[in-house]
C-alpha cells in the first residue's frame, strides 16, 4: 500500500479535489485489475490533501532550479521532487515508533486494520472488498472472517435487546 502512494502523482487537470482517490501508478505493475481503482476519502483527508498539495508547490517554488523532477508531479517526493525509495516510510515509521515508544507494527498492517475498523462499523463486506481491490468477496471473507463474526456477533446482541425492550414494555 505505501509503495504505490509513493507513485502517486497529483493530475495535471485536477484544479480541485473531489472526495475520491484513483489508485494508479505507471512505475509498478498492478497485481490486477482490480488494483487500479477508485476509492472515496474522508472529507477531512481531501482537506489535508489540499493543504499539503499547497505546501508542495511552495516546496516546488522555493527549491527553484535545484527541483529536478520535472515530468512527474508526485503526492509524496523528496525535496528535489523525485519520488521516494519504497522503504523510506517504513524507515521513518521504524525510527518514529522507536523514538516514542509506539509499538512497530508494518505500515501494510495499517490496510488490515482500517479493513477491521470498517467491518466493526458495520461497512458491508463487498465495500471493503473493493476499496482493498480483493478480486472478490471471498478473499475478504477468508481474510477478515474472524472479525466478520465478531461483528455478526454484535449484531445479534443488538436483536436481542430489542427484543428484551420490547418482551419488557409489554
């Protein structure tokens, strides 16, 4: 997942920003198809989005002739406007959790959590399937049934006290 942000490049056309992210990159071959997609954000990442796409054209500005990317305009780069090494994230993210004592866990782990939250939120198992570009429900099934059931779980304790309200009120 965070190798192919680093490939990400903000669209020539794009003058403002909608709530969705298309997943595309040029620099790496898609597992498959379902791996070029497009998927909604919250509006406040779309927020932080605009702000840091400001802060990189400044960056841009400010660095002048020393900005030798030219022919891609990338999401995340380095000062020079060249894309990252993908294990740049991982080496910060390690060093960060170091330093605060945050427990280290893999930044792919980030993809089963947030998989995870959404199932516990009561998202349908088809939505998540496609923002992960599983090739199919299955795969999300198989992956994430632990959490599903503890989710149906909760489900049921939900039927049952409106039952025992309504058995109650009666």
């Amino acid at each position: 997942m965070v190798s192919y942000l680093l490939g990400e490049r903000y669209c020539s056309n794009q003058t403002d920003y909608n709530t969705q992210f298309r997943r595309k990159t040029d620099f790496k071959r898609s597992k498959s198809r379902n791996s070029i997609r497009v998927i909604s954000l919250p509006p406040m990442m779309v927020e932080e989005l605009k702000k840091y796409h400001i802060h990189s054209k400044k960056e841009k500005m400010r660095m002048r002739d020393m900005w030798i990317e030219h022919e891609h305009e990338f999401v995340f780069c380095n000062e020079n406007g060249k894309h990252y090494y993908p294990t740049t994230p991982t080496t910060w993210w390690k060093r960060f959790a170091e330093r605060s004592g945050v427990r280290f866990i893999r930044l792919h782990d980030l993809r089963q959590t947030s998989a995870t939250l959404l199932i516990n939120k009561g998202v349908h198992a088809k939505i998540i399937s496609e923002r992960l570009g599983h090739s199919n429900i299955r795969i999300t099934m198989d992956t994430y049934g632990h959490a599903l059931q503890t989710a149906d779980q909760e489900a049921a304790n939900k039927l049952d006290s409106l039952f025992t309200r309504q058995k109650n009120s009666i």
